[in-house]
C-alpha cells in the first residue's frame, strides 16, 4: 500500500503556480492578492496538511477495518481492475458533493469547512486554505459507504486525493469561463466563484469537485453571472489572525449552545448556519428569499440593477 | 524527521511566497467612495439594510449607518476589501478630542473585528445611537 499522497508531489506545482498567478495579479489585478491573506490561506494549508498526519492513521484504520463487511469484492489483487480506478473516483466525487452540501447546511460540518470560505479572495492561494478540524468535525464518515461497497481504502484515499489537486486549478479569477462542453460536465472556475460568493443568489450553490454534473442533477446549481462577486462569508471575519479563522464557528456554537435554552441547543449544532432559536440572524435561505422579494427571479441572470463594477471577469461573455 | 524537514521547507516557501506578494504590491488601498458605496456595503451584513443615515469617515477608512429601526451597522476597510458588522449590546463608541479636532471611535465590541475611528459631523449623535451617553475625552 502506498504511504505517500499524491498531495506531496503537488505541492511544488501550487506553489508555482500561485507564483505565475501573482505575477498576473501584480500585471492586472493587484487587488485579488492581498499578502496578509495570502499568508493567512497558506498557512492554513500547512497546519491542515499537518492535521491531516495526525488523524489519517486513525481514519485509515477504522476504513481498513470497516473494509472487512464490504459488499462487493475486488479480489487480493483489487488494484489490477483497471475500471475500478475511474468508478471509484466518480462515485467518491459523488460522495464529496453530498459531503460538500452537508458542511454548507449542518452547522457541525460547516464550522469545520468555513475555514475554507473565509478568505474575502479569490486566488490559488484560497485553495489551500483547508480545514485543520476536519476530522473533529467527523468529515471522514462520508468516505465510508465506498469502502463498504468494496473499494480499497487505499484506492479511495488515492482518488480523493486526485480530486482535491483538481480543485486547486479553479481558484482563480485569471479564467474566465472554459468552453462549453467542458463547463458542461466539469468544476471550472467560474462555477466555483459562485460557490465562494457571498451574493444573495449564489449562496449554497454548485457544491461539485470535479463534475458539475451532480449540481445539475440534484439541482443546486447557479450560473454565474454579470454582478460583481464578493467572496468570504456572510459575516466577514475581519481579521487576518489565524488561529480565529480556524476555531471561530467552533467557539461560536459553543457559546450559543451554552446561552441556548435547553430544548434549542442541539439545533444550534444540526440546523443551517446561522439559524436562531429567536430569528436573530439570517440562514443563506433567508438572506436569499429576501433578496428575491426585492429585486424579483428575474434578476438571477445577472440583469439586476447596475452596480459599481470593478469586477473584470464579470461581464466576460465568450470562452476565455 | 522527514515530515519535520517537509514542515520547514513548506514554512519558508509560505514566508516566501508572501513576502514577495508584498514586495510586488500586491493588495490595494481602497476608501468608501461615498454614501452610496457605504449604504451597498451595509447592504452585504444585513441584507435589505437601509440606512436613514449615514456618517462617512472623511477619509473614507469607515462608516456608520442606521436604519428606521435604529439598527446601527459599523463598515470599515479591511486589508483590499471591506468587512462590517452589525452593533450589539457588546458595542460602544467614544469621542476623542486631540488638540480640538474630536473623533469618534466605534468599538464593534469583538476583539478580533476591531474598533474603528472615524472623523464625522455630530459624533455625539452616534454615541447616543450606539452607547446612550457616554462622552468622554483626552487631551
Ligand atoms: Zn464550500
Ligand atoms: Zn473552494
């Protein structure tokens, strides 16, 4: 069994190309790096993959153990099925959408994946912003109904692995759209600057990793538009300390669930972000329908009233 | 050991990486251009936010806006974008006074957000809006 990850032998490459991406940046658009952000998304991503060293034994023995009830089985020599490699990393880019879409509506698994959403840019840097709580949050128990189908722990690591790379390359404002078959089927960056936005109309929307097809088909996704995109959170951290961005949601359901009364307070751990037992603060639902109320469905093309742009790929119709 | 060597050379390219974003400028210094801007902005923390009225700092660094129902909303520049937050019980503001010129400061009450000092017209009326009366000053 391998014990390296893919990962490893990527992370020249990421650093090379945030490098290439902050040369454009500082040609077109300076403002899509700010350099305490860049550090802050970095070192998230060195912290994360340090977690990650910790926690992945645990998470490989429980898959190696679970393995042993699997229902369908690939032989002694599971890795010489070829058709298992390209099945396994479909089905586990499946199991990363409803993954993806839990952690944006269970307020449990999103403070773990907030950490990712919190930069206010959008650059390759943000890519490497990843959760160093994923494994608290329980994050690997989306994993485990491909090991009991049968597939390898080693070969869904492997896959998984594969697809996180791919999500590197869509972090950028540099592309603008790809061509048409490919937006059609893949993650490209335009769908993924939806998924980062914080308007209105795109939040909770294209939870894909690598095939946007699983948004079409369960249909939570959203075309990006002509408005100016503002990226991060509804409720902007403010701040480029670290260590908040890593624990704040984490240290905010623990004081509502302490303030709560008894009978609200798991809701506050497995409802929607930002829900309140007193309609205090606003759910992505709610910040949404009263955005259609004011400004009609009609709107959602990006035919909205006009506003400052000083956002150069919106606008950008034809394929980059 | 090998992770550990891994660790330190993903370090410095990080440091790396992030001093040259800064030695090539990277980032930009942004101001609230006007009322309008900082009324869209207080749009983006509480969605459908109208301010009745608005005190923008002169140089543009941070507004405070407050709506119909006295709802008070603190937007300040933060590195190349702007952040806000809504003023609760937590939050307080002060007048400063440094050689005549008075100031307001606006303390969002969460450490980690920050406070905000703005240079309006009639900070008292924020004060009151914010904290009730509480002026107090420094030479
Ligand atoms: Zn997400
Ligand atoms: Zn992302």
């Amino acid at each position: 069994m391998p014990d390296y990850s893919p990962i490893d032998f990527a992370v020249p490459f990421f650093v090379a190309l945030v490098l290439i991406e902050m040369i454009w940046a500082w040609r077109r658009r300076p403002q899509a790096y700010e350099p305490r952000d860049t550090l802050t998304s970095l070192a998230f991503g060195l912290g994360s993959s340090a977690a990650g060293l910790l926690t992945g034994a645990a998470v490989l023995a429980l898959s190696l153990w679970l393995y042993q009830f699997r229902l369908f089985d690939f032989g002694a020599e599971w890795w010489m099925v070829w058709w298992a490699w390209p099945l396994c990393f479909v089905l586990d880019d499946l199991g990363y959408y409803w993954f993806h879409r839990c952690a944006h509506r269970v307020r449990w698994f999103w403070a773990s994946h907030v950490n990712h959403h919190s930069s206010q840019h959008y650059n390759l840097s943000t890519a490497l912003r990843q959760s160093w709580t994923g494994f608290f949050a329980l994050s690997f128990i989306f994993r485990i109904p491909l090991t009991l189908l049968g597939f390898h722990p080693a070969m869904i690591l492997f896959v998984g692995a594969f697809n996180l790379i791919y999500q590197f390359w869509i972090h950028t404002e540099a592309i603008g759209r790809m061509p048409r078959w490919f937006e059609a089927v893949m993650n490209t960056p335009s769908h993924h600057r939806v998924h980062h936005a914080t308007n209105p109309i795109y939040l909770d929307r294209n939870y894909a990793g690598t095939f946007i097809v699983w948004d079409r088909l369960f249909g939570t996704f959203q075309q990006e538009g002509t408005e100016r995109i503002r990226y991060g959170i509804v409720r902007q951290l403010g701040t480029f300390n670290l260590f908040w961005a890593v624990f704040h949601e984490w240290i905010g359901i623990a004081q509502d669930v302490w303030r709560a009364p008894w009978r609200h307070k798991l809701s506050y751990i497995w409802r929607p972000p930002g829900w309140t037992h007193d309609g205090s603060r606003d759910t992505s639902d709610m910040i949404r329908a009263r955005w259609l109320e004011r400004h009609g469905e009609t709107a959602t093309d990006g035919a909205e009233k006009p506003v400052p742009n000083d956002n150069p790929i919106a606008g950008r119709e034809k394929p980059a | 050991m090998a992770f550990l060597g891994q660790f330190l050379a993903s370090l410095a390219a990080i440091l790396v990486l992030a001093w040259i974003a800064r030695r090539m400028g990277l980032g930009r210094d942004i101001r609230i251009r006007d009322e309008q801007h900082a009324q869209m902005l207080a749009d983006e923390v509480i969605c459908g936010f109208e301010a009745r009225e608005i005190a923008l700092d002169r140089s543009g660094r941070a507004a405070l806006l407050r709506d119909h129902a006295g709802r008070v909303i603190l937007v300040k520049v933060h590195g190349a974008q702007f952040a806000g937050r809504l003023l609760g019980p937590g939050s307080s503001a002060t007048i400063w006074e440094d050689f005549g010129q008075r100031s307001l400061e606006a303390d969002s009450g969460e450490r980690l957000f920050g406070r905000a000092l703005l240079d309006v017209d009639n900070p008292e009326n924020w004060v009151s809006a914010i904290n009730g009366a509480k002026v107090s000053s420094h030479a």
